[in-house]
C-alpha cells in the first residue's frame, strides 16, 4: 500500500533519485527485467476455432451422425441438406461471436502516447511503453498519467478520474500520506494518480510505483480477461432440449431395431427406419432458426436504440430481474447542476431565481466573475463546479463574456486547496469590487459582515449559525456548497494579503450532478414489472442515496452500503445480506463484481449498466451488460453484450420489454418445430408397431423440418408483441420452455398432426389399394399442409386467430401461402416428383388433403375457448 508510505521512503525503496530521477542504463535494465508498460491480452480465437466451437453440441453431433448414416446408405441428398443446415448454423454463430472481444485492445488505446521523466538529471519525453518503476514523472494540465504514480509534489493539481471511480468531479490531489493501516479506496487515495486517468488542473511530480499489468487499469484488464462469458437461460435450456432429444432419437432407434429383428424386415429397411425416426426427433433447423429470430430481434432493438452485441443477450434481457446501474452518466446527466440557492435567510430553488433581486444579482454576477471556466459557442471548459456557475447565467441570459468586458479582471488570487478560496478583483462602475468564493467554514472565516435585503449588517455568531444550518440543510440533499463574499474597494492596488480580509457575505449555491428526467418514470414501470433497480457508483455515500431517493430507487440511507462496509463482510456473509441494500456508494471495480455475483447467487439474472473503465469487469460478470454509446468509454462498449445508443436509462427498459417478446415469439417457434416433429415421431412409430409400410420416407421427413417448418416457425419468431407483457413479472430463468400450457399444447399437437398423417396414409392406400406411393404422397402433404395451418393457432396460446388479427402477421401468412405452393410444386413437378419418390395428386385428391389438414387448426381454436373461460373463472375468483 503505497499511500501509507512517506514519499522519502518510497523513493529509496524504488532505489530512485528525486533530483536527477533513474540513470538511463538502470531505466534499460528494469524496462528488461519487467517489460513494457502496457496492457496485455490472451490469444484471440482464430476464425477456425470460433467455426468448431459453434458445432459443439449434441444436437449437432446427432446431425452429423445422421448425415453419415444417411449416405452410407445411399440418401446422399438428405446426408446433403444436413450438413447445410449445420453449416449455416455455424455461421451465423461466427458472424457474431467474432465481432464480440474488443474490450482489451480498446484498453490498451488508452495508454498514453508521451510521458515527461526525469532521466540523468534531465527532463525527458519519452513513449509511455518505457516508463519503468521508479522514474519520477512530470505532471501538467491536460496529460494522461503514464502509469501508477505515488505524488511527491502538487500544486492545485486535479485530476479526471470519472470513468475510473465513478466521481462526478476532478479528484482534488495532494502529496500528503495517508495515515490508514487498512485499505482505503481508489477514490479516497488522493495522494495517488493512476494509469490512463487526465490532469484537468494544476501541477505536480509522482514517482512511478506500478506499471503495464500491475496498475489499477491492468488490474481490471485481468478481471476481463479471466471472466468467461456467461451462458443464457435459453442457451441452457436449448442444450438441454438437445441432449433429451439425443437420447429419445437413439432409444426409438434401438426399439425399433429390435421390433424390426421380430418383425423379420431386411437390415437396410432396419437402417432406413432408424434414420427416419432419429431425423423426426430431431428439429433439424431449431438451432438455426432460433439464431435467425434472435438475428432479426437485434435489429429491431437498434430501432429502439439498443445495439446487441451478442445475439442471445436478447433473450436474456426478458429474464432481467435485477438491473444494477452506474450513477454517474447513467441514472444522472454527468454535469454538475446548481439547484438551490441561499441569500437573505431563506433556500429557493433555482428554477425561482429572481435575477431583478439585489443580493441575487451580485451572487450571480460573483460566481460568474470569480470564475475560470470558459462557456462560447456550446463549447465549455474548466472546472466542472465553475462550469455550473456560468449556466446559471446561461440560463437568465447573464453570459459571462458580457460581464468580463463590463467589469475586467484587475487581480486575482487562484484557487488553493489549502486556503479553499479563489479571489478576483474587477473594476465595478467608478470602484472596484472583490469577489472571493469557496468552501463555506473558509468564507466565514474571512467574513465579518452579511448582505441581507440591501443592507449591509454586522455578521453575528447567530447569523452564521443561520448560515451553516442553510449549507447542512442543501449538504443533507447532497449538494455540493458553494459561498460567496465581497467588498468594494476605492483602489486597485491593495495588497494582495489584504484581498481575502473583512469581506461581506452574499450567499450560497448548491449543486449536483442531477438525475435524468425521463429515469424517475423508467424505474417505476420497471418495478411493476418485477425488475428491481439497484445503483452502484464510486461517489459518496449521501450523494448517491439522495439521487436514489430521488428516483425511488431506495427510502432511506440504511439501504445504502459503502465499499469499505462490504470488505467487513466475506463473501459468504456479503450474499446473505445483499438484498436488504439499494445503494453501493464508494466502490471499486471488485467490489461490484462481488454485488453482481452476491445477487446472481439467488439465481437473479442480472443486468449491469455503466459507461466507465471501472465498470467493464461488472458489466462482463453480469449476466447481460449494458454500456453507454456516449458518454462510454471503448473499454466498457467491448466488455458489454448491449450498447445504448442514445445513454438513456429508458431505453434499458424498452429492451427488456422487447427482449420479453423476442423470447415468447422463441418460445412459440420451438413449440411449434417440436410439435411437428412430434407428429413425424408419432406417425412413424405408430405404423411400424402396426407392421404398417413406412408412410413417410427421411427425404419427407427431411424436407418437412427443414423447409416447410422453416418459414412459419421463423414468422412466428417475428409475431408483433403482446402490449401487456410488461405487466408480467419477470420469467423465472429456471422456467422449463414447456411450463403450463405450452407442454400441454405440444403433446396435443404432436398426437393430432401424427394421428392425421396417419388417417391420411390409411385413407390413400383405401383410395389406391395399389399404389403405396400414392399413399405415401397424401401422407406426406398432409404432414405438411396440417403443420402450415396449425402455425396460425400458435401466435398465442388463448386468444383465437381471430381476436390477435388474421393480418397483423403478414409473414406468417405469406409462409403458409408459400408453403402449400411450393408443396404443389414438389409433388406436380417431374423432377422434384422423382426425387421425392411422390405422386401427383388429383384435384380431388387435393380437396380431401385440404380438409384433413385443417383439422388441427380447428381443434387448437375450440381448445383456446376452454382456455379462456378458465382463464375468466380464476380472474372472477
């Protein structure tokens, strides 16, 4: 812990001179032994392995064996189309996943290009790679720091530590020592700079104690590093699905091996019959269609400004329960913002401000006056506090480059961090006035007079009693307290140690970084949804419960925890207390790793906001992150699965409401494939009990799944959504895909679409006693027409086709138009007819198909009123 060691002690620890700084050979020599300093990163996957890892799965496997199987015994074009749908897949798959890990390159572009050391007795610059542990480092306004400096030296010097701590303000430095034998956080460790962070203000000298992997930021690089990405509820649940569905494949093949050994058939038809049972389990194209519907889900949510960077992170986002969210830029607007004001006794809000008021007036005029941000053409610069000064003048149209010609700057004394006072003298009419403004206990100090309703009285213990309880009054609301005090002068040239003596007190301005107006409605509608919101930020304790309060995050400061509160705890202790607190103030980068794992423990799904270098290892251990687009840094775009376009909290909420959709349009695709396959599995399995002829062959059955179910399946992924889905509370991540109705509609449907392919087959060999093609044919296009029908009644499991709007789907409708198209074709054409082993129907036969077909479209929508009036019965209970 360096910043509990004298600066002297450092220095002859790290064998370095103040003076003359490293010689350049022993600067060589540790450069050597500890390497460069920057950041490193672990291999990247080259496309080949990102290809593979997209194919390891038991579904996929199962495929493969499928398809091997297949052309063993000569079906060379089903092992064909197969092997197309695994290649598609993977992808799909490698198109996204490669676009995922930036994260570490774009934390290395941080590193500072140049650095001022002191080598052999001379100041130098030199590339910040070769900055070594003990070299002495020259600190000025507008530099990043090369690596992690103990401060030796400082003058007024401050540095932008926001996208590292999470502070809405420069950190104000200093090279004093720090007298704590525990730890204290990154923010409190003012006599520390580290990597990658900008000097705003001032001046220094800091000796370099940390370089490349060690520092701070290298520190958060190896969080990122070893946190492996996380694998979504439906990524689980598909694996899942894809095992059981494995294991049913082989048990029907190795039953219906055996039935086939009594049965007496030949060994081909026994492999020919395996084969087709193992393809009718497996939804061949589930994996890529799911990746499609997810595919298309991303680009609706870049409508809403939401960029997915990893396609199942849709789904996730209609699980979040908990959304744990970054203050600074997030939840507020990342600049400071005067709110209240304080003359003639009394606190008013801002938005009150009475401009024609004398005392208002000349408090306006001298924080303006005594001020050296910049505000031109939009374009501000300086201090963030000073900048909120020049807005309140913005605001009434007082602009300071008005009042700075009227009344000129003859003297000034810059701000002290140990006066904490900033003066200026400006020419005022025929005199001169002073202005001096600070930190309030300093302005009392130097104040011996008050300006209360135009006159000027004797400032008494009483009213600076007054005083005080008015700054403690706007500090309990978290405002940061700015006072102001004057006095007119007849000279210009009065010493200097005579400017800051005898002044008259004006007032008081109170600032905060305030929260975003469209957030407050955004947080409430998200706990009517079941999402609890949690802030965690690097800011103090009361600025941030006072926001939360605000927003209707927490009630009170016994919700709010500190950083240094949760080292108390172990991590055992930590998770079972972590759902009594709203707010974590103060925190580091592993403390909000440890609150996203503390909460995920309850199996939450947890989503993390955050726009810093601090919160990458958060955003990347939640399991879904969200950065700002903004006001973001690289480093927390490449760690996270979303990026919101437009930094606005709401835009969060509009996610989850359409990841909830995306995920019950999902639900309704594999239901709707699974059904389908169950029939094929029911239809097939039924006939050779009986010791039936097959009525389906694998290319049926093939061409089924893969074509005609492809394109309802992926139109029902695209169904407008359900506007009270946001009214639900979060779906369980331990939810089986079947719960509730949609298990009991899978095993209806696959028992009606199997039981009608089935009465198709019987009634075309009853219609062509001669003919098993021609009854194979009726079979096969029933199978296939009954699927596109019932694919309508699948848009929502209680509301008919009729009531959610026969055209509000129109893809829907077009598949199912394709579909019996492109199924005329097949059986009409010669060369498809032959490939496909089929029979041309007639038009009669073509109406009975027609009409068998419909039926379990029928029967799904007299099942949907049954459904409805049990739904009525619970509601009038």
């Amino acid at each position: 812990m360096w910043f509990n060691k004298r600066s002297e002690d450092i220095i002859n620890e790290l064998s370095s001179n103040l003076i003359n700084g490293l010689s350049s050979s022993e600067a060589k020599s540790r450069l050597e032994k500890n390497g460069l300093n920057k950041l490193q990163g672990k291999k990247k996957k080259s496309l080949l392995q990102l290809f593979f890892s997209q194919i390891n799965d038991v579904m996929i496997y199962i495929l493969l064996i499928a398809s091997i199987i297949s052309a063993i015994v000569g079906e060379i074009s089903d092992a064909i189309i197969i092997l197309i749908v695994i290649f598609i897949n993977a992808i799909i798959g490698v198109i996204q996943e490669s676009k995922a890990e930036k994260a570490l390159e774009a934390l290395k572009s941080m590193s500072t290009p140049k650095a001022l050391v002191r080598r052999d007795g001379n100041v130098i610059e030199i590339p910040s790679e070769e900055v070594v542990v003990g070299d002495i480092i020259v600190i000025d306004a507008g530099r990043y720091i090369p690596a992690d400096l103990r401060l030796i030296e400082t003058a007024n010097l401050k540095i932008e530590e926001s996208a590292f701590t999470g502070e809405s303000v420069p950190a104000e430095k200093s090279s004093d020592i720090i007298l704590d034998d525990k730890d204290v956080s990154i923010g409190d460790q003012h006599n520390m700079a580290f990597m990658s962070t900008l000097v705003t203000y001032g001046r220094g000298i800091g000796i370099v104690v940390n370089t490349g992997m060690n520092t701070q930021i290298g520190k958060i690089a190896k969080m990122l590093d070893a946190e492996e990405d996380n694998t979504t509820p439906l990524q689980k649940k598909l694996a899942q699905l894809g095992k059981t569905l494995g294991f049913i494949a082989v048990g029907i093949s190795i039953l219906m091996f055996i039935v086939s050994i009594f049965q007496g058939r030949d060994i081909l038809e026994m492999f020919m019959t395996s084969i087709s049972l193992a393809v009718a389990a497996i939804p061949e194209g589930l994996p890529a269609i799911v990746a499609i519907v997810l595919a298309l889900g991303v680009q609706r949510m870049i409508k809403e400004n939401a960029i997915i960077r990893k396609l199942p992170s849709v789904e996730t986002l209609g699980s979040v329960n908990i959304i744990c969210s970054d203050k600074t830029g997030t939840l507020t607007i990342n600049k400071m913002t005067v709110k209240k004001y304080y003359i003639n006794g009394e606190i008013t809000d801002l938005e009150n401000i009475d401009i024609n008021n004398h005392e208002t007036k000349l408090l306006v005029y001298g924080m303006i006056l005594c001020n050296d941000a910049t505000s031109k053409d939009g374009i501000q610069t300086g201090d963030p506090t000073e900048v909120a000064l020049i807005d309140v003048g913005n605001k009434i149209n007082i602009l300071k480059e008005d009042l700075n010609k009227e009344f000129k700057r003859i003297n000034e004394i810059p701000f002290d961090s140990d006066r904490k006072l900033m003066t200026t003298v400006n020419s005022y009419n025929d005199k001169y006035n002073v202005f001096t403004k600070g930190a309030i206990d300093s302005i009392l100090k130097i104040s011996n007079k008050i300006l209360v309703n135009g006159e000027i009285k004797e400032f008494t213990n009483k009213e600076k009693d007054e005083v005080l309880k008015a700054s403690n009054l706007m500090s309990d609301d978290a405002l940061r307290v700015l006072a102001l005090a004057y006095k007119t002068i007849d000279n210009e040239h009065v010493a200097i140690d005579e400017l800051e003596e005898d002044l008259i007190f004006i007032g008081l301005m109170g600032m905060i970084d305030p929260p975003r107006e469209e957030v407050k409605g955004s947080i409430e509608l998200s706990k009517k949804a079941g999402i609890r919101t949690i802030m965690i930020t690097g800011d103090h304790k009361n600025t941030a419960v006072a926001i939360a309060k605000e927003l209707g995050i927490a009630e009170d400061i016994s919700q709010a925890m500190s950083g240094s509160e949760i080292d108390s705890y172990s991590d055992k202790e930590f998770t079972k207390i972590i759902n009594n607190y709203r707010v974590f103030a103060r925190v580091s980068p592993e403390h909000k790793v440890k609150i996203v794992k503390a909460f995920k423990s309850y199996d939450n799904i947890v989503s993390m906001t955050g726009d810093g270098v601090n919160d990458a290892p958060s955003l990347k251990a939640a399991d879904i992150g969200v950065a700002m687009g903004i006001t973001g840094t690289d480093v927390a775009k490449g760690a996270a699965d979303m990026v919101l376009t437009d930094d606005n909290f709401t835009t969060i909420v509009k996610a989850v409401e359409e990841g909830r959709n995306i995920f019950n349009n999902i639900k309704k695709s594999i239901i709707f494939l699974l059904s389908c396959n169950l029939g094929e599995v029911v239809a097939l399995f039924v006939a050779i009990l009986l010791n039936w002829p097959a009525p389906l062959l694998p290319i049926h059955i093939l061409w089924v799944n893969l074509i005609t179910d492809s394109f309802p399946a992926l139109s029902l992924g695209v169904d407008p959504g359900d506007k009270g889905v946001m009214n639900l509370p979060p779906r369980s991540p331990k939810e089986s895909l079947f719960t509730g109705r949609m298990g009991i509609l899978l095993i209806l449907n696959g028992i009606l679409i199997g039981a009608n392919t089935l009465f198709a087959f019987v009634l075309g060999e009853y219609l062509y006693p001669d003919s098993l093609k021609h009854a194979q044919t009726m079979a096969f296009v029933v199978l296939s027409v009954s699927q596109l029908f019932y694919s309508l009644s699948m848009r929502n499991e209680t509301k008919s086709l009729f009531q959610v709007g026969i055209l509000k789907n129109k893809w829907l409708i077009c598949s199912v138009l394709f579909g019996i198209l492109i199924q005329f074709a097949i059986i009409t054409i010669p060369l498809t007819a032959t490939i496909f082993k089929v029979y041309s129907l007639t038009l009669k036969d073509w109406g009975i198909v027609l009409l068998i077909s419909l039926i379990p479209f029928a029967i799904n929508e007299i099942v949907k009123i049954f459904f409805r009036l049990s739904d009525k019965r619970k509601f009038d209970k």
